[in-house]
C-alpha cells in the first residue's frame, strides 16, 4: 500500500507569514491524485487544495499553494499571509486512480501567532 | 452541499460490548470509507467500500467488521470493544472513478471504551 509521510508533526508561523508544510509519498503508480486537507478543533475535515499527477502546473487556491514535484514524490502545501484561522490540523492525503482508495499522513500542527 | 452524518458524536461503551457506528451520505457516493484517527499516527483506512455488499481491508481491519446494505449508508461494526479500540472514527464518501474528486468527510465519532 502507498505511504503518505509528514515529516513535522507541528509547525509555527506569525500571523501574515509565509509557512511550508511537508509531504511525501512513496507509490509505483504513475496516476494518482494529492490532497491537503485542514482539520480545525470543530474535526470537521475541509479540503484545502488538491493536485493531479499528470498535471506539472502546481495547483492555487488563494493564499494557499503547492510544490509539487513528481520525481521526488514531494508534496508541499504553501500558505501565504497566514491568519489566525488558520491554526488547524493538516493533513496530506493520496488517493490512488487504480483502486479508489485514500491514504493519509500523520498530521501537522499548525499554531498562527498574533 | 455534500452531507456526510455520523450517528454519534460522542459514545462511551464498555469493554466486550458490540458497538456499531453508523455512516449516511447524502450524494450518491460509490465509495465510502472508515478512518480511526488517533495523535502522531494520523489517519488510518480501517474499512473501505465502492458499492453495495463489497469491501475492502485498509491496513488496520483487525477487530472491525463492515456492512454495506444500502449505497447511502455504511456501518462500522466492533464485535467486542476493548480499550485500545478508544479513538476518534472517521467516516468519508467519494464519486469512483471521477477524475481529481475529493472525500467528504462526517464530524467524527470519538469513541471511548471502558
């Protein structure tokens, strides 16, 4: 079965600074899709950004940003101008074109500073 | 919007007893899911089914069943719960086979066995 690996079970920003969170997976496929997901105290699961495999442009959804680089099986979830209600959870997630299922990373934490 | 509802938010069962934990989506998934998710380890597929009466082990079936009658709704079954069972479940559905979707995820069930 694929592996999703967070390699920083918690991370720390200032409020309107730039934070990387980390992802990697080990796969033989070649389709496959990423997601990064936000869990905030509520446990409510959000989906944030996600990303195909076959596409090389990194996926954008307003502050947030990935790199993705295929070959190096890496998965980076960028925010930009955090803000408070950020603090949450996140989590990488692979979800396999072959047989449908999803596998996720351990988590990080994510604490926005005033 | 996509509801995903788990029948319990909170359970306290004692061990030895046969806990069921329900599942109902709103959307016509084909596939539905069950994590338990506990600190550092994140979230792991217990379960998973992509229609009606079939399943499949995720990579940790151990002490858990599944029943999958209808395609709306989807049972996680403990046949006899023990402590280390005490974590929070998740349920999720998808579409299958569509391109780039996403799970949807319920509000979890934090579940303590005594």
């Amino acid at each position: 079965a694929q592996t999703v690996t967070q390699s920083q079970p918690e991370m720390s920003v200032q409020e309107a600074e730039t934070v990387t969170l980390s992802c990697t997976y080990d796969t033989s496929e070649s389709d496959y899709y990423l997601f990064w997901y936000k869990q905030p105290p509520s446990r409510q699961m959000i989906l944030v950004i996600r990303q195909e495999a076959y596409k090389q442009q990194n996926a954008t959804e307003n502050r947030f940003s990935v790199n993705f680089q295929k070959a190096a099986k890496s998965f980076s979830l960028k925010i930009s101008d955090s803000q408070l209600g950020d603090a949450a959870m996140y989590f990488c997630a692979y979800r396999s074109a072959k047989n449908n299922d999803m596998r996720f990373g351990a988590g990080t934490r994510l604490t926005v500073k005033p | 919007d996509v509801k995903v509802t788990q029948s319990s938010r909170y359970l306290v069962k004692r061990t030895g007893e046969k806990v069921f934990l329900e599942c109902v989506q709103d959307m016509d998934h084909e596939n539905m899911f069950w994590y338990r998710q506990d600190p550092g380890l994140g979230l792991r597929l217990i379960y998973f089914s992509y229609d009606v009466k079939m399943k499949e082990k995720g990579d940790i079936p151990e002490g858990y069943s599944v029943s999958r009658e209808k395609k709306e709704r989807f049972s996680l079954i403990l046949e006899s719960a023990s402590t280390n069972q005490t974590s929070m479940y998740l349920c999720a559905s998808s579409f299958m086979l569509r391109e780039n979707t996403e799970a949807f995820f319920g509000q979890g069930t934090r579940l303590t066995v005594v």
